[in-house]
C-alpha cells in the first residue's frame, strides 16, 4: 500500500481535550515521531506535558551512567523547547531493567493524577518495533504499565496513600494514544515535523553515539520515516487508539 493510500484510510485522533500527557521510558523517546504531533497540538493552542521513567543513564555506549544521565536530561529538556513543551519530570527508575509491577504502576498513577490529562500518549511496547524488530524490553514493561496506570489513577482504592498524600483520583483520561507504525488513528503533522526536526537534533551526543552520520541529517531521517517517509505527500504520525 503506498503512502497515499494509507493515509486516506487514517481515522483522526480525537481532540476533545486541553490536556495531554506524554509518558514514555526514556530521553529521546517522545522525538521519534510523537513530537511532530505535539508541537502540532501546541500550535494549536493545547496543553502537553511529559513524563519519563529514566534519565537514559545506560544509553550511551562507552559514557559512564551519572555522566549519560546529566547529558541526556540536559538534551531532553532542550529538546522540548523545540515542540511547545514546558513541563518534564523524570520518575527515577533504571534504565534498561525497568520492571513491570505495582512500584512502577504507583509512579505512572501519581504522575496522571498530578498532571490530570484528558489524553495519555505512550509509545508502542509491542514485542516487535517494527515487523522483524523486537522492541526492548524497557519499552514493553512501561507500557504495558502506562496503559494499567491509567485505571489505577481513576480508581481510589488503588494506591490509596496517593490519595492520602493529597493526590485525588483522576478518571478524566478520555483516550490513551499509543504510537505505532501500524496504527489506524492519525494526527497530520505537517505544520509540526521541522519543530520535531529540531526537537531530536538536541539529542546530539546521544545521537552521536549511534551514527557518524550528521546529527541534523540523522534527526530529518528519522522523523520523516516516522511520518511517512521521506518523499511523503502528506505527514501523519499513527497512534493505536484506547477510549
């Protein structure tokens, strides 16, 4: 299926709602493809914000964990400057052995409550990235959890000492967007994807690490894919679409 004919069976993500909360693993994350929809929204005049479970400490080859965790807190919040964000908390947890389970359910659960979005996005935590790639391992336990958290946030019987602590439930999450290259829901982002651009670019000594590729020219190549690919007509990012 060409890329047109994809996009014309695309059903628009829904925007009845002022406020979306970014959750994802790790710094760099939100960038593969999600910011181009964010710095859509805040155009347009919605509320984003993000949460991360780690600062990226175990993502960069060859630098030690506190130095990879001071770099990639730095690039991320550089990065989110870019697509309209102000607002980015870190929940502490270690990259690269994140565990699915109630700790980790309690933490994304706090931060909904805290945040109190109408839409969740995550990204995909499938077993394959894409087909023939498996996803990693951080990536299949936090989402799974975000999609749980959601639930455990509305729910005051659930992690009560949230409530205690002044956190009140908060069942207003409308729908929970989970970005996936085989998505059937889409936002168009074509006023988005050179803030996105930018966006990832700051992610530069991670980034540096990967490839010996040109920054700049590795964060083009990476949003365009994720929006269609590179000679798209039309730029969408897709989403799997829950509520």
């Amino acid at each position: 299926m060409n890329d047109a004919a994809a996009a014309s069976d695309l059903t628009p993500l829904p925007d009845d709602w002022e406020r979306a909360l970014v959750i994802m693993a790790h710094p760099d994350d939100p960038e593969y493809g999600v910011g181009a929809a964010v710095a859509t929204w805040t155009a347009a005049g919605k509320d984003v914000r993000y949460v991360l479970a780690t600062r990226g400490e175990a993502g960069i080859a060859g630098m030690p964990p506190d130095e990879s965790a001071r770099v990639r807190e730095a690039e991320q919040r550089n990065a989110i400057a870019h697509v309209g964000v102000s607002e980015l908390e870190f929940l502490g947890h270690a990259d690269g052995t994140i565990e699915y389970g109630p700790a980790l359910r309690r933490d994304i659960a706090a931060a909904i409550r805290r945040h109190r979005p109408e839409l969740v996005v995550t990204m995909n935590f499938h077993e394959t990235w894409f087909p023939g790639v498996w996803n990693s391992a951080d990536h299949r336990a936090f989402g799974l959890a975000v999609m749980d958290a959601v639930a455990d946030a509305a729910n005051e019987w659930i992690f009560p000492d949230l409530t205690a602590d002044g956190l009140e439930p908060w069942p207003g999450v409308r729908h929970i967007a989970v970005n996936s290259p085989t998505g059937q829901h889409a936002v168009e982002v074509s006023v988005g994807v050179d803030a996105a651009i930018a966006s990832l670019a700051e992610h530069a000594k991670y980034l540096a690490a990967l490839s010996d590729d040109p920054i700049d020219d590795q964060a083009r190549r990476q949003v365009l894919g994720a929006t269609g690919g590179p000679d798209a007509a039309e730029r969408y990012v897709r989403f799997d679409l829950y509520g």
